[in-house]
C-alpha cells in the first residue's frame, strides 16, 4: 500500500526553516531545564515513598490535598485516575516500617470520616538506590548510543552513523526538553520510553540510509547532485515512512487520551518521540550526508597534485 507515489519534494530546500525549527525547540527545552534545576524526576530518581489510595466515591484533588497539609504532610505530589476514586500520592519521605503511608492514610481517613479510604499499594525507594537508578538509566542511554554508532559504522559507513546518533541526540534533547516545558516528571518508564523511541528513530533513520545507499550507483552513472540523490531517497521511502509512523502514532494516541494518569508520561514520550523522530530521519539525519559529502569532495580536490587533471 502507497499513499504517495512518484513525489518530487525538496526536503533540503526547506532544511533551512527545519534547522530553525529544531534550533527553536532545543533551546526552548534546554533554557526551561536550566531555568527548573534540571529534569522533573520522580521519587524513582529522588528517593521517596508512593501511596495509592482508593475512594468509594470521586473525590477532588484539591480537597485532597489540602487534608494532607492539615496534618503536616506538605509538598504532596497527588494525582488523580480511574473514575475520580483512585489517587497517587507522593511524597519525598522515605518510608520508615509503615510510618509514611500509615500518616497519609490516618490523614485521609479523618479528612473523610464517611468515605475513608483504603490502602491499594505502597512502593518506597531510598535516595542512595534513586542515585543508582538514576545513573544506570543515564549509562544505558549512553551505551544504546554507543552501540548504534558502532553497529551503523559497520553496516553503512562512519558518516552514517555519525549522522543517525545526531538525530538520535536531537530526539532525546528536544523530547526532554518538551517534559520540562509541560512539568512531566521523569521515571523509569519515561527511560523505557526514550530507549524505546530511540530505537523506533533508528529504524526509520536506517530505511531512509538504505534508500540513499542504494541511489547512490546512480550518482555516478547519471552524474546526479548528491542533493537529488538524498531527495530522491526520501521521497521513495516517504510512503512507508507515513504509513508505519502513522499506525503507530494512532494507538500512542489513544494510550495518551485513554490510558489513564498513571502511564500519561509514557503515552507522552512515545508520542512526541514518534514525531520528532520521523521528523529528524528526513530533516537532520539524511541533510548531514550531504554536508559530509561536499567537504569530501572538497579535501579531495585540496589534496590533488597542482596540474594534474
């Protein structure tokens, strides 16, 4: 199946304006991280103590929390799921036997003598352990990345690689930037998430390096501009690229608009990571070729003996 046959865009015409883009984005994300103290993490990384807490009817989170403040426990992170009677209360105390979720509940139960509620899960982690984790999902980033540029040297050729972890860094960088800009914390499954759109960029990335691979033969037999064979590359792969970004990108979707709070963050990451992902295949990855090729040519052209032709 083929939504578009035989297009003749000029993605690099409009690099330009992609590069502005792009530019816009990161700075934006990063000035926001930098403004914040760096990401939202979650009691994952920082160390802490998550209650659930069930009602039997819906409830506000507003009261909820302000029955927290009441009895000293301040600075609550609560969210709010199900059918209004489910709640997600976090707190950076570490829990000590049931010492933390014992107050929150005993705080509950009095600010809601006629619906009090029950206690569904406890789940601590202590601030050494959330450093750990914390470093071990930065090194498994680091590592995936490193591995890609090794595994794609190999396949393609260095400049390949270089380009596809580029666009890997820019998806990551720009897909950060958006949960500082939005105040989205950032766990271990949002890490999940990122080595999963990693991935999922790479895949698409590698479609398109094939594709240029493949018409480069006809750079040298037609005497084709390296920018026509990259345009012509992407245009031949662009079919694909929409219909399998696009199916994915309907049930991530749904999982935002349905999934509930608690996998929001998830939902999030993978659907601003397929866009920007598909988006820095055709606009950052690809364009980095060319760039590599002109300055080839040109140290070729340094190093040839003056008078020979």
């Amino acid at each position: 199946m083929e939504f578009f046959r035989q297009t003749s865009i000029d993605f690099l015409g409009r690099l330009k304006f992609a590069l502005a883009f792009s530019m816009t984005m990161i700075l934006a994300g990063i000035v926001s991280l930098v403004i914040k103290g760096g990401p939202l993490y979650g009691i994952d990384f920082l160390g802490g103590t998550e209650v659930n807490v069930k009602f039997q009817n819906p409830q506000q989170t507003a009261v909820v929390r302000q029955a927290l403040s009441a009895q000293g426990i301040n600075k609550a992170e609560i969210k709010q799921f199900g059918d209004r009677t489910d709640f997600l209360i976090r707190v950076q105390q570490q829990e000590s036997g049931t010492q933390v979720s014992d107050a929150i509940v005993a705080a509950l139960q009095k600010a809601f003598p006629n619906d009090a509620p029950t206690l569904q899960s406890v789940d601590s982690v202590g601030p050494k352990i959330g450093q750990e984790l914390r470093d071990a999902a930065i090194w498994a980033i680091l590592i995936a990345l490193g591995l890609i540029l090794i595994y794609i040297s190999i396949r393609f050729e260095f400049v390949f690689a270089v380009g596809a972890v580029v666009a890997l860094v820019h998806d990551v960088v720009i897909t950060l930037g958006l949960f500082s800009l939005f105040n989205m914390e950032i766990n271990l499954a949002i890490v999940a998430a990122f080595l999963t759109l990693v991935g999922y960029s790479l895949n698409d990335t590698i479609v398109v390096y094939d594709r240029i691979r493949e018409n480069m033969v006809l750079l040298r037999r037609e005497a084709m501009s390296i920018e026509k064979v990259i345009n012509l590359s992407i245009n031949q792969t662009l079919s694909r690229t929409i219909l399998t970004s696009g199916t994915t990108l309907i049930v991530v979707v749904i999982l935002f608009l349905f999934g509930g709070e608690v996998i929001r963050g998830f939902s999030f990451c993978m659907l601003a990571g397929i866009i920007v992902g598909t988006y820095s295949s055709i606009f950052i990855a690809a364009p980095l070729v060319v760039e590599w090729y002109h300055r080839h040519q040109a140290a070729k052209i340094k190093m040839k003996p003056v008078g020979v032709r």
